[in-house]
C-alpha cells in the first residue's frame, strides 16, 4: 500500500474556482465521474491519515487553512465537520499536545482487554471475545491479495485497521478514476463494485461500533468528530457506490 509517511490531504487543497469551471467545460462525462471518483478518494486518504497516527504540525496547520462544507445533506458528516471545525478554529498552544495525549486515549488506551479503548481493528468488533488478528483479518487480507493490494513494509499493525480500510477504498478509487480515462468502463466496473463490496461487508459493518467507542473515550471535539465524518461519510459512499453501479458508467456499451 502507499507509504503512510507521505500521505497529505489532497482534497482540503484548494484550486481557483475559475479553473474548476473552465476543466468542467472541457471535461468528458468519463472525465467529469473519473474527478468525482479521485476526490472520494482523496477523502478516504484524509481519514486514513487521521486514524493511522497522531496529527501533526503540518497537519493541523493544513487543516486549520482549509475551508469546511456546513450542509452536505447528511446528518452525521455536518455534525462531524462541525465539530472539527469548531475545534480548529479556538487552536492553542496546546492543542497539538492535546490532539497527541486525545488520539493515545482513544484508540491505545491503557489496558489489554478490548474494552479500554475505541481499538481500531475490525477483528476486535467482530470475534466472540474482542481479539485482534481474527477471522476478519484474514479476509481482509485475502481482499487485499485479490486486488494485489500490498501494505507498506514498514507497517507493524494488522491488515484490518482501520486505516489500512480507508486507503484500500482511496486505492480502489483511484485505479477506477484511471480506468475511466484509459476509455476502459468494464474495467471501471469491477473495480468499483469490488470498492462497495468491500464497504459493504466491512468497513460499513463493522465500524459504527468503533464509533461509538470513540465517542466514549473522545476528550476532543476533533476526535469525536472524526467519529461521524467518517460514519456519515462511509454511509453515504455506499450508497453512491451502488447507485453508479445500478447506472451505465461512460463508454459502456
């Protein structure tokens, strides 16, 4: 997978807007859905990066710059953006601490048990005794093997943490997004069902549990709005996910 060092929020980096208009004017509708499909990716990059590790400077200074939408139409992504907004915009010079002493409580946690913290692993939320390195984690990885998907040598956690999910979805937007604009729509196609399949039988299943651990332990209004970005965001991807699948995408015949 993508080397985790060097993941950047891609879609909080802004563009002219009249530059946006005038590539909308000129774009093909493979085109046009290929942009669509890379700036879903680029969400997924950004949610990866924030449950991978603890923010840093460049980070939070990225994210403080960035604009914030106030009404997307789903619930739980206006209350996540809402608070991470609110938390950014009354930044410290503490708050970088903070967000560090935050990310440790909520998904390290002091104890052993599966019970001390929002754990960020599928296996915890889905074995009889919540323990890591379980059944979901060899599926997950059989996933991955399928889409010849490798993590990064340098990771040391399991293949279904949460954030290895998320950029497995940023990936599989990508290799769509491409393939719509080599002219390769049945390529497309089953990249992007194997993308809502995966959403389907994991992450979307498994993580509303992980989020409601996160807001038990969340001190932060950034983490705990992490918690419903993501869950408004997956939700919704789902659906857009299977309502493009129910569609001829460009080029198919």
């Amino acid at each position: 997978m993508a080397d985790f060092e060097n993941l950047v929020p891609e879609d909080m980096q802004e563009r002219p807007l009249g530059e946006e208009l005038d590539e909308a004017l000129e774009a093909t509708p493979a085109e046009e859905m290929a942009e669509m499909l890379r700036a879903r990716s680029a969400t997924y990059l950004l949610l990866s990066r924030l449950f991978h590790k603890e923010v840093d400077q460049v980070l939070l200074d990225d994210m403080h710059d960035s604009l914030y939408p106030v009404a997307t139409g789903d619930a739980d992504i206006d209350k996540g953006y809402l608070y991470i907004s609110t938390y950014l915009s009354n930044l410290w010079s503490e708050s970088l601490r903070q967000l560090k002493v935050d990310y440790a409580r909520c998904f390290l946690g002091q104890g052993v048990d599966g019970y001390s913290a929002a754990y960020p692993y599928e296996s915890v939320y889905t074995s009889p005794k919540r323990l890591m390195m379980e059944e979901a984690r060899r599926e997950v990885m059989h996933t991955y093997h399928v889409w010849s998907v490798d993590k990064d040598p340098n990771w040391r956690e399991g293949e279904d943490h949460i954030s290895l999910e998320l950029l497995f979805e940023s990936i599989m937007g990508n290799r769509a997004a491409a393939a719509l604009e080599e002219g390769n729509a049945d390529e497309a196609r089953k990249i992007l069902q194997g993308a809502a399949d995966f959403l389907d039988e994991h992450l979307v299943s498994w993580y509303p549990m992980l989020a409601a651990d996160m807001h038990r332990f969340a001190k932060t209004k950034f983490y705990d709005g992490l918690a419903y970005l993501t869950q408004g965001f997956i939700t919704t991807d789902l659906q857009f996910l299977q309502d493009l699948l129910a569609e001829e995408l460009p080029g198919e015949e």
